[in-house]
C-alpha cells in the first residue's frame, strides 16, 4: 500500500481554481520532489494534503484510508507533518524549549537527544532564543521541530528557500538522513539541483495540473523538459545549468527542446 495517494483534486481559492484533477503518489521511505514554477500550486498541493484548504473533489488516502475533508489537526495527528515555507519557531523560546513545546504537543515523540544528532549546529545552540539564530538555523530548527513529533510522512515546502549555499549543504545532509530514519519526504524547491540530487522520484505540475512524472534520472536527460517547465537552461559556456530566478516566467513555456 502506499504511504499517500492523491487522486484527482480540484482545490479553490475561493472561486480561484488552482488545482485542476493533480495526482501524485508516495511509496514507503521515498524522497519525492514536487517541482514546478512559482504560483504552479506546490504549496496548494501541500496544503490541500494536510488540510488547510480542503479539495472539492478527488481523494486523498494516506495509508489507505481518505483523509480529504479531516481538519488540519486531525491530519497532523495521524503522522503527516508540514514544515512550512515562513519558518515557525518561537522566537522567545531557546532551542531545547522549541523542540520540548513541539515534542509535548504530540503523544509519541522522538528523543530530543536524537534530533541534536542530526542537527549538531542546533546542539551547539541549545540556549540560544529562536530570534537570534540566523535563517538557515531557524530552516534546521523548523525541521527539526517537524521530526521531534516522529512523523510518518514529512511534507517540506521549498527548505531552501533564502539561505545560503554552505547552509544548503549542511541541509542536503541533513534530509539524507532523516529519510534514514524511516520517514517518508515529499518536497517542493525552486533549487532545481537540490531536488533533483535528494529525491529518486519527481512529479512536475504546471498551472495546478500534472505535467510530467518519472524517475530523478530520467529528468536529468530531460533538459526540454527543466527548460519548459522548471526554467532551467544550460550555460553554453560552462556547461552548467542555470535557473532562471522570479515569478512563473510565462516566456520561457516556449524554449525550443534540446
Ligand atoms: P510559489 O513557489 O510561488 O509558492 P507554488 O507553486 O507553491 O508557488 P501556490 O502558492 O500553490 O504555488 O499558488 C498557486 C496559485 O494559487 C497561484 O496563482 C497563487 O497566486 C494562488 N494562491 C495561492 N494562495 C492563495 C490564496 N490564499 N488565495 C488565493 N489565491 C492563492
């Protein structure tokens, strides 16, 4: 069975139809990347999986059974935990008592001591308050607040989003472990390479529908389809890819395949 199966949502904003009849699915322990442009309904996918906005119709069966139409904390309470894009931490609270209000708030948490272990920056900082650790701490504290409650499937929404390049590293590290630790992952980025590099499988959606689906390594072949849809190009000069920056660059849907 798998760990979580969206079949065919339509999800609204009001009368705004953002998700139009997507699909995706996760298997035990996969790292699985959601990627698209900005405003292509990542964040509406998520949302829709743990309840903040409810699809119209379609399902979504996590572990079998439909959780479409449960409340957020309902969701939440069954295993699926999102770390949000805006980080959430308390800022007058250290670290240790961030993770501690996090781990009470559940009834079968992790050890404390064992998210010091994946997180050995957050150990160092242990009494230090949550508004005086910089972005990329704040990110490793978000995710570590997220695994203390022991989570089934761990939904991240765009991790790396502002922090710098050393920190993202200290992240991909990071994510490689904690799927080490039994915990299935589905996770949106606009850092194309990061995705693609943790995840095996990838799904791509373009305005709020399924564009593609297939395997990391597949994708990797595919620069039609990083160009198309994710607005990634290859450097003639060096040969590395780059990624355009900024909103759902419209223009770029019409970048001749390589
Ligand atoms: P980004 O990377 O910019 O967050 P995304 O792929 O996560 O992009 P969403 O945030 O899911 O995209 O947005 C999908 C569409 O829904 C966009 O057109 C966006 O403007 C719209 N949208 C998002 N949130 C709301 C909201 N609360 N009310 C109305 N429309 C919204």
């Amino acid at each position: 069975m798998s760990v979580l199966d969206v079949e065919g949502i339509d999800t609204y904003y009001g009368n705004s139809h953002v998700l139009h009849d997507l699909s995706l699915s996760l298997e035990e322990n996969e790292i699985v990347a959601l990627l698209g442009r900005n405003g292509a309904g990542k964040t509406t996918t998520l949302r829709s999986i743990t309840g903040t906005v409810s699809p119209r119709s379609g399902a979504i069966r996590y572990r079998g059974e439909d959780v479409a139409g449960r409340s957020v904390d309902a969701i939440s309470n069954s295993g699926i935990k999102l770390v949000p894009e805006e980080r959430r931490v308390f800022p007058t609270l250290t670290v240790e008592e961030n993770l501690l209000v996090a781990a009470e708030s559940c009834a079968n948490p992790r050890e404390i001591g064992e998210m010091y272990e994946v997180f050995p920056v957050l150990d160092d900082l242990r009494e230090n308050r949550g508004r005086n650790l910089s972005g990329g701490e704040q990110q490793m504290l978000s995710v570590a607040r997220a695994l203390v409650q022991n989570p089934d499937l761990l939904l991240l929404d765009e991790p790396t989003e502002g922090l710098a390049p050393v920190i993202v590293e200290d992240l991909r590290k990071v994510f490689r472990e904690v799927v080490e630790r039994d915990v299935t992952v589905l996770i949106t980025e606009q850092n194309v390479e990061f995705a693609l590099d943790l995840s095996e499988r990838g799904y791509i959606i373009e305005k709020g529908t399924n564009a593609w689906e297939g395997s990391i390594d597949d994708l990797q072949q595919r620069e039609d389809l990083l160009e198309q849809y994710l607005s990634v190009s290859i450097d003639e000069g060096d040969g590395e890819r780059e990624t355009e920056t900024g909103s759902d660059a419209e223009g770029s849907t019409d970048s001749a395949p390589s």
